[in-house]
C-alpha cells in the first residue's frame, strides 16, 4: 500500500471514529438535558469557554443540538480572560470567530488577585473559582443569559462526591442543574453522564486548541488530583466502577441512609403497631 493509500485510510478510521464518538457523547448529553429539564424554548445560554477539552466539547454538543432539536434556543460563548501570565489572547476567539458563534470575552484580572491571597504552596481551586463565578453571573446578567452551562462531567462530579465525602463529611456531589445562591441563575452541566475519557478522546480527534491553566492544573499536591488519581485506578482494575457510581447518585434510597431530616426515622412504625 503507498503511503497516500495509508494517509487516507488513516482519515477515514479517523472520521468514523469521530463520527461514533461525536453521536454517543451527543446521546448522553441529550440524555441529561432531558432529564433535568435543562434547556427550554427561548432559552439564551450563556456556554462558559475556559479553552479545556471540557468546555470545547460542551460548546461542540450544544451547537449540534441547537442544528437539530424541535425548540429554538440562542448560544452565546463567554470566555473570562484572568490574566494568567502567557494566555494566548488570540487563541479563543480566533477559534470562536471561525465557528460563526456569538462570543464575549471578558477580561478580569483574578490571576493577580488569587496569587496575592493565596499562600504559596496551597491549593488556589476554591478562590479561583468563587472569583470566576461572580464574573460570570454579573457577564450573564449583561448579556440577558436565562441559563449557563458549565463544562463539568461526570468524573467532577464523582470526585466532588468523594471530596465532600472525605473531608466534609457530607453525602454531597455537583448537581446537574441548580439555581444560583441568588436565585437569579440557573446553571446546568449538560455533560453530566459523560465521562472525561471519552472527552479527552473527542477534544484530539477534533484537534481543538486547548489552553492549559496555569492555576489549579499545575497542583500535584491538590486533594482533587489525589480523588481523580484513585478514580483512573478504579477504572484499570476495576473497570465500570466508576459508571456505577454515577448511576448510583440518581437512585437514591433516602430510608437506607442516615439523614434524619431526609427521612422520617422518628415516626416510623410497624403495621402492627
């Protein structure tokens, strides 16, 4: 076989890859936006864009869903630009630009702001975060967005369980949807059922321009790397565990737990009582 005959074989196992990819990342995110009731007709949502694997894939699904779902709704990408030392500033909405999707970006600099706060050697995930999210609802509330979608799978949600778990002492994971501490926003988490593997397999084969965090990707030392590293050893050895437990948090057996204000334990009786 020439090599021509190989570089075009190589394509075509590549499209068909993408193709089954694309439509079983796509199924499972129909799937939780049905079942939470996450999209509405007229809905304007508000896609957060950090430039990871995650979020290009959430904007992907979301664009091909808007091509062919039975109600109209409006996407616009929003991207906080923190002001991380090297961001490439062209990179997102070059990109955006080129998908013809309305975009912002909006420049704040938290970067600084967490550095300062933060001492050296901890973990700067909580700050960045409460930071980044009051950005995003004031840009969602100048934009007239009714919802905002966040590029959380299903492994976050999992390790947010364990998180919680381990050093809350709370039977507490990420929700799929809920309504701001403000009552003015309602975020959803379309990828929800998805895995990260099958994100990170999608975001190489559609060769997306990631940009990597200078923040919290670079903390070895983070309790949430600790619960992902424990989570990726469960699925070498254990394979589907993790699957398990993501279906789990949506069978929940309130009489079979602990929490007395969940169930009502106190009154509880026999029949022949």
């Amino acid at each position: 076989m020439s090599q021509a005959s190989r570089e075009v074989d190589t394509s075509a196992l590549e499209s068909r890859g993408l193709a089954k990819l694309e439509q079983k990342i796509r199924r499972s995110v129909g799937r939780a936006i049905s079942d939470f009731n996450m999209i509405e007709a007229g809905d304007r949502i508000m896609v957060c864009l950090s430039g990871g694997a995650d979020s290009y894939s959430l904007l992907d699904m979301l664009v091909l869903l808007q091509k062919s779902a039975p109600i109209e709704f409006e996407l616009i990408a929003v991207n906080l630009d923190q002001k991380q030392p090297g961001f490439p500033e062209r990179v997102l909405p070059d990109y955006l630009a080129s998908l013809g999707v309305e975009f912002r970006i909006v420049e704040e600099d938290t970067y600084s702001l967490v550095k300062r706060l933060v001492p050296e050697g901890k973990t700067t995930c909580s700050l960045c975060s409460r930071l980044r999210r009051g950005v995003l609802y004031n840009t969602a509330d100048e934009l007239g967005a009714t919802k905002i979608a966040l590029g959380h799978h299903a492994d976050d949600i999992v390790e947010t369980l364990f998180l919680n778990m381990f050093f809350n002492s709370r039977l507490k994971a990420m929700p799929a949807k809920l309504k701001s501490d403000d009552q003015r926003h309602i975020v959803i988490r379309p990828l929800a059922y998805v895995r990260e593997a099958l994100i990170k397999q999608y975001a190489a084969l559609r060769d997306f321009p990631i940009i990597p965090c200078n923040l919290c990707g670079s903390q070895p030392g983070s309790q949430r790397r600790a619960v992902k590293l424990m989570l990726q050893q469960w699925d070498e050895s254990h394979p589907g565990r993790v699957d398990n437990i993501v279906n789990s948090l949506g069978k929940v057996t309130a009489s079979h737990l602990l929490d007395r204000e969940l169930f009502d334990f106190h009154h509880l009786k026999s029949d022949a009582d």
